[in-house]
C-alpha cells in the first residue's frame, strides 16, 4: 500500500510540473486557435441548405374560415456563404411569410369552398424579405392548397355563473339582471351547431353587502375554429337591500257569505309582521295590505287567513293570529 502511495504521489508531481502546466498551456491555446480558423475558414466557404419559414395566411374574407392549408412551411433552397445561412436559421422563429387572400377566388363545392396559391409569385416578395436576392435556389412548395368553410350567424343566451350569500339583513329587492341577455356568435356552421349558451366567468361570493354591479368576461366557446362574439362581457346587477322588520295592524275581510247573511269574524283585525327595504319603510301603509277571510265549509270551526295583496317590495313574515273565529248575522 505504501509503494502504491508513492508511486502515485510521483506521478502527481510529474503532472503538475510547472514546466509541464506551461506546455500543456500553449498546447490548449494552440489546439483553440486552429478550431476557430477551422471554423472562419468552413463559415466563409458557399453551402446549400434548406430553410423553412412558417407560413402566415393574411385577410382572410370575413364570411368564410380558413380550415385546411396543405403546408404550413415554405422551404427555401439558399446557396450562401454559412456565415449567412447561420443568420437566416436565427430568424427563422421570428420571421413569417405572410400570403394575402385579398384578391384571391374562391371555388364553392358543397358546404366547403376552395382556392390554390402558386407560391412562384411571391418568390420576389420572400427573397426581398430575407434579403436573398442572389442566393434563393428554389422554394417548396410550388402550390398552396387553401380550404374554406362558409360561416354564420347565431343568437344565443347568455347564462352568468353567479353564486352568492347576502349578509344578514340584506335581500333581494329584486330580479337579478344582466344586459346583454345573448350574444351573435359568427362561426362555422360545424362549430356553431354544438353551441346553446354562453356563460361568463365565474363569481362566488358570501355575506355581500349592498347593490352589486358586475361587469363579467364572457368565455369563449371550446370550438375547433375561432368563434367571435360580438361582446365580450356583460353587466350583471344584483339588487341587494338592507330590510327591517315592521308591524301593521289591518282589518280583516270576510268573503262567502251564505243566503244574504253576513260573516262577523273576531277578531276582525289581525297583525302583519314584514320585511321592508329601509328606503321604503315611510312608504308603506295599512291600505297596501288586504286580509281575507273566506268560508268554504260550514264544518270548519275557525276561517283560515290569506294575505290577498301586499306591497311588492315586503315580505310577509308571519300573521297573528293565523285565523279567525265567525258567525253569521242577518
């Protein structure tokens, strides 16, 4: 073990000579100057390579959609210097090829229409583009192939996803609302056929306090092709009051009566607790209440009360008593 030690530590002097770091130095130096001369010397000599740059389909008429494209790259053929080649690889995820359909024709063939692009009219614009006046070899493909579905309109409701909890006290005064009801979706008649309602993001919440106006993102349909809408949002009102409890006495009416006789009702009053928003309390009165009591059957010994009209803003709570006593005088 020990021979083994020595031998090693040995060797480990020998490595790290200072005369044998300084020549293993200028060796790494030297092997590094020859790769880059080696590379200028291959960057500057002309090579052929193929380039694709995506294609990018612009002013697509607005009553069709752009569904089928045989190729989504063109494929240019440059015979360049590498220095130049390695340039145009670089911008190949930031540059596109833009086709405009502004003066193309369309061929209709069932529910689809059609249109073919030779790509040996935009040879100019793409070498102009990349700069490769000199250098563009060939471009594939030499025809593009487009295919279009016929779009259209359709109305449907809107539904927004709202949950909440008023706090205590608080009520609805009122409907829930929300403008617009339905949106004008403009799609393919494939996509638009599945689509019934449209809903908004969602909205939870608990224990809200006062009026709430919400102004809600509509979501999109999950759709194989962009469906647009002719509103992005709609605004939800939630009408939420705070209510106090009040008492109203009111007379009670009796209705039924048998052979011209008369029903005397006792009591003839009767208490109505309710609810009512704050902003209404002064504006309530006993005549927006009427109570009635109607006989039906001689067998029953106590009428029962029904509230026949109240104000549209309160909510009854309870009525004391629940009914009433009667007899009949001539």
């Amino acid at each position: 073990m020990t021979a083994a030690f020595r031998i090693g530590y040995q060797r480990f002097k020998v490595w790290f000579n200072p005369l044998r770091r300084k020549q293993l130095s200028v060796f790494l130096v030297c092997v590094a100057i020859s790769f880059v001369l080696w590379i200028l010397t291959k960057m500057s000599e002309n090579v052929s390579s193929s380039i694709e740059y995506p294609v990018k389909i612009e002013d697509v008429p607005d009553d069709v959609t752009l569904t089928g494209l045989s190729d989504s790259v063109f494929s240019i053929r440059v015979d360049s210097r590498g220095w130049h080649l390695l340039g145009l690889r670089r911008n190949t995820n930031k540059a596109q090829i833009p086709v405009s359909l502004k003066n193309i024709r369309l061929q209709k063939n069932g529910n689809l229409y059609f249109a073919r692009i030779p790509t040996a009219g935009i040879e100019e614009m793409i070498a102009h583009q990349m700069e490769i006046y000199n250098n563009m070899v060939s471009l594939s493909p030499d025809t593009l192939y487009l295919t279009f579905e016929q779009n259209i309109s359709k109305t449907v409701p809107v539904i927004p996803d709202i949950e909440f909890t008023p706090d205590n006290q608080f009520y609805l005064y009122d409907q829930v609302s929300y403008s617009p009801s339905g949106v004008i979706l403009h799609g393919t008649v494939s996509d638009l056929s599945s689509i019934d309602t449209v809903f908004t993001v969602p909205w939870h919440r608990e224990k809200i306090r006062g009026k709430q106006v919400l102004s809600l993102k509509l979501i999109s349909p999950e759709t194989q092709y962009p469906v647009s809408m002719n509103y992005d949002s709609v605004r939800v009102t939630i009408p939420l009051e705070q209510y106090t409890e009040a008492v109203v006495t009111v007379p009670v009416h009796g209705v039924n009566a048998v052979d011209g006789k008369q029903l005397k009702l006792f009591p003839n009053v009767v208490k109505i607790t309710y609810l009512v928003a704050l902003k209404d309390y002064n504006n309530v009165e006993q005549s927006d209440f009427r109570v009635e009591a109607s006989f039906i059957d001689a067998r029953e010994e106590k009428l029962p009360l029904s509230v026949v009209y109240s104000p549209k803003k309160c909510i009854i709570r309870s009525i004391e008593p629940e009914n009433v006593e009667y007899i009949f005088i001539k």
